[in-house]
C-alpha cells in the first residue's frame, strides 16, 4: 500500500496522537472493520517494511495497537451481552446517569469545552477521528457530562465510518472503567489534553470549537436525576 512505500511507518508511534493530519495514523481501521483487511495482512506488510527499511518503537507499536484489537475481539466473545451492560465487567453501576440536554450538546458540539465541541463536529462531518480524539470525546462524556457511557458508544456506532463492535464497546468500557482494566476507569484533563495537542488552537479552529451555538452545562440536583 501507499502507507508503506513512504517513510510513515517509522514516525507511527510519534504522530498517532495527533489530531489533525491524513497520514498520521494508518487508516487501515475501516478497512480491516469491513474484512477488506485482515490483521495478518497487515502485520505481514509491517514485518516486510522492518526488513526492507527498518524496525524501531513505531514499526512495534504498530503491531502492538493490531494484538490490542485482536485482544478485544477475544474480549467481545468472552464478555458476550456484558459487553453492552452499564455495569459492564465490573458489575459496578457507575456514578453517571443519562440527561438529554447534556447528551445533545456532546452529539452536537454544543458543550462547552472547545476542543471536544472540534471533536465532534469532525466526527459528525467525516464520520472518522482519531484515537486521541476518541479518548477525549469518551472521557468527557463520563466525567465531565455525568453521562451513561453506553449513549457514547451508541453514537459513535452510529457515525464511525470505522465502526468496530469489539473495539468499540471494549474502548467505552475502559474509559468508563467498567472494564477488564483493575486500575478503573480514565478521565483526561481537557485543559491538558488542549496545551498539549492543541496549543495554537489550530484544530479547535478548523472545526469550529468556539461556535456561537456553546451552551453551559445545566445544573440538576441530584433528587431530579433520571434514574
């Protein structure tokens, strides 16, 4: 493939984390969610590159990211209808709940957190983001909205052009920490996660992070609370 007769492999490891940019990440995820792809296939084609060029971290994180899929495929056949329940693995309700304010201005890039409010508007508009996008996308929704995590990984099964069962739920679970991880769930500072991937604020621009349409959160004590 074009991935490989470039020098892009050998940078994978520094560039996956970036926001913006085509060829920062493989993009072979849709191809491998629709069986054009089989993880063999790429992981032959990453062993031909380490002979042809070189082997080093990013060639191996490569490889790495394909066993964590192949891990969660694993996962999804063990977990069976676990994988969707709000307890997940832990059998642990977590402290969130489900408001359709909160939930429509996440779908909606309405929060008022502008890198997130970027994130989704690529997602509604490309059907794809990357990795880091998706951490912060997910992390927000639990942590900073209080939201079922299971209305997250619904719509993004709704809009990833990617859209992978396994990877999916087993991802929202992790964030959520209703997973397999002991260490519980994952919450990203915005703020942080904003000075390091954004500094200039360049992605946040480019999809309209600071739209006019912001709202605030709205505040619910807890005794009006859906359950």
């Amino acid at each position: 493939t074009q991935y490989f007769a470039d020098a892009m492999p050998s940078t994978y490891k520094t560039t996956r984390n970036e926001l913006d940019g085509f060829n920062n990440t493989t993009k072979f995820s849709t191809w491998l969610a629709f069986g054009c792809l089989s993880a063999k296939q790429v992981y032959k084609a990453v062993e031909d590159y380490e002979q042809s060029n070189t082997a080093n971290e990013s060639t191996y994180w490569i490889k790495f990211e394909l066993l964590w899929r192949e891990y969660f495929k694993w996962h999804a056949l063990k977990a069976g209808n676990s994988l969707f329940s709000f307890k997940g693995q832990k059998q642990t309700k977590p402290l969130t709940t489900f408001t359709p304010t909160r939930f429509a201005a996440w779908c909606n890039g309405t929060t008022p957190y502008p890198l997130v409010n970027a994130i989704m508007e690529e997602l509604n508009a490309t059907g794809y983001i990357s990795n880091r996008a998706r951490q912060i996308a997910a992390s927000c929704l639990v942590n900073e909205l209080s939201l079922d995590w299971r209305y997250g990984a619904a719509y993004f099964e709704q809009q990833l052009i990617d859209y992978d069962v396994a990877a999916n739920w087993g991802n929202w679970q992790y964030i959520a920490g209703v997973g397999v991880d002991p260490r519980g769930g994952r919450h990203f500072n915005i703020q942080k996660q904003t000075a390091q991937f954004d500094p200039n604020g360049i992605y946040t621009n480019k999809w309209h992070g600071h739209s006019n349409k912001t709202q605030q959160l709205d505040h619910l004590n807890e005794v009006d609370w859906p359950i």
